[in-house]
C-alpha cells in the first residue's frame, strides 16, 4: 500500500483482503479443525516418548499445557513402555494388574494409604509421570484420548461423505453420545465423596474407551455437517462481497487513469 492511494482505494484493498482470508478459512475449514484434533491429541501423547528420552522437563510442560482440561489421575490414564497400557484400581475389578500393586512400589507414593479415595491421592497420582516399570503417562486420560482421537478419525471420514451426510438426530446424539459417557461417568463420580449415593464404583477402561469414542463420534455426526453448511454459505456470501469489492476496485482505478 502506498501512501498516495486515495481513502476509497485503501479502504476496498483492506476489504478483498479480509474478504480472502475468510473465503480461504470457510473453504478450508475441515483441514484446520482436523489438523488441530491431531495436534491436540497427538501432543498428548508425547510425555512418554519425552520421559523415556530422559526430557523430563519436556514432558513436564507438556503435562502443565493439559493439566486444566484433565484431571491426569495415573489409574485413569495411558502409560507407554511399561508392563501395562494401563493401571486401574482394585475397586474396579479388572483383570490387570492394579494400580494401587504397583504405585505401593513407587517412592512417589511413600507413606499414602492407596485403597482410599482422598484429596492426597488424587494429587499424588495427577502429579505422577511414571517409572521404568509402570511406563510413563500421557497428558491425557484414557476417555479424552478416546474422544479426540476418535473426532479425528471421524473426521477423516467425513472427508468423503461430506456432500451428503446429514446432522445426526439429536435423540440419536443424546443416546449414543451422551447417554454411554453420562453413565459411565456419574455413575462413578456420584459414589465417591462427597455423594456416595451408593458403593463405590470404579470404571473399567474399556467403558472409558467406548463411552469416550462414542461421544467423539456423534459430535462429528453433529457438528460437523452444520459446518459444512454454514461454511457453504459463508463461501456464497463472502464471495459476492470480494467480488463486488474487486469491480469497485478495478473500476476506481480505471477512472483514474
């Protein structure tokens, strides 16, 4: 731009290129958010690789970056390199291995009484990143992992039936997508203090896993069409805007001459 340009001018280059950036955004909006659940998830998924490297401070502050959208407990989470992908409590009847067997080895741990659901073990087993034996931990839980991964693996499919696929029914959605995770999910926090409304009950990982990616498959099926229509019409109505802006451009600039 140069000084010399009259306002009218400067006004309706500054328009075509807001205009184009939006028309770019709108036209290539499924690559952003697809490339953003990769990275989210994919990142998540780094603190082991960075631990058994030996950066530790690495995956530290990759723990941090994610330490507000999840709670990290160890006996909820993804290990890699260890005997286990992962550990949960006794309580939870698994045929695995269980955490409290193998966090009673772990200096970490020292002195806690692990079988009790307290605020002390939740915030010894947030802040643990794993051992030689057990792994390390991702960033992650095992549901949230199962959630974006599965939204992106939804959403590479949605790439070849975009033209066509429609909203999921919301009845659909609230029955496969938030009815498995609400189960799974309240059944177990309202057991423990301070509700207790009846004996406590530890998810299983599988339910995670499966109420994780049910729910990351119905929110693409939800969303993910009504993007695709109102990003056609935002293509639509943007278009018309930068076109109409380049004839008035081409058409002051000829006047001038």
């Amino acid at each position: 731009m140069t000084s010399g340009q009259a306002p009218d001018e400067r006004n309706l280059r500054h328009i075509i290129r807001t205009n184009r950036l939006a028309l770019r955004l709108a036209r290539h909006w499924l690559v952003i958010v697809l490339g953003f659940l990769l990275l989210y998830t994919g990142l998540a998924l780094t603190p082991p690789l960075f631990m058994k490297a030996g950066w530790e401070g690495a995956a530290n502050i990759v723990h941090k970056i994610y330490a507000p959208m999840c709670h990290q407990f160890a006996f909820r989470s993804w290990f890699l390199f260890g005997e286990q992908l992962v550990y949960p409590r006794e309580v939870a009847g698994s045929s695995l291995g269980s955490f409290e067997s193998y966090a009673s080895q772990d200096p970490h741990f020292a002195g806690l009484d692990l079988a009790l659901w307290s605020a002390d073990l939740q915030l010894k087993s947030r802040s643990f990143r794993g051992n030689e034996q057990m792994g390390y931990k991702t960033a992650l839980c095992e549901r949230d992992v199962a959630i974006y991964g599965v939204m992106f693996l939804a959403g590479l499919l949605f790439t070849r039936v975009r033209r066509w696929l429609r909203p999921a029914p919301l009845m659909l959605y609230v029955l496969l997508g938030l009815g498995p995770l609400g189960l799974d999910g309240f059944s177990q926090m309202f057991s423990y203090t301070p509700f207790e409304f009846w004996p406590i009950r530890e998810s299983l990982p599988h339910y995670r896993v499966i109420s994780g990616a049910l729910f990351g498959l119905m929110n693409v099926w939800l969303a993910f069409p009504y993007l695709e229509m109102s990003m056609n019409e935002t293509q639509a109505a943007v278009g018309n805007k930068l076109r109409l802006a380049e004839r008035r451009l081409a058409a002051l600039q000829a006047a001038q001459r």
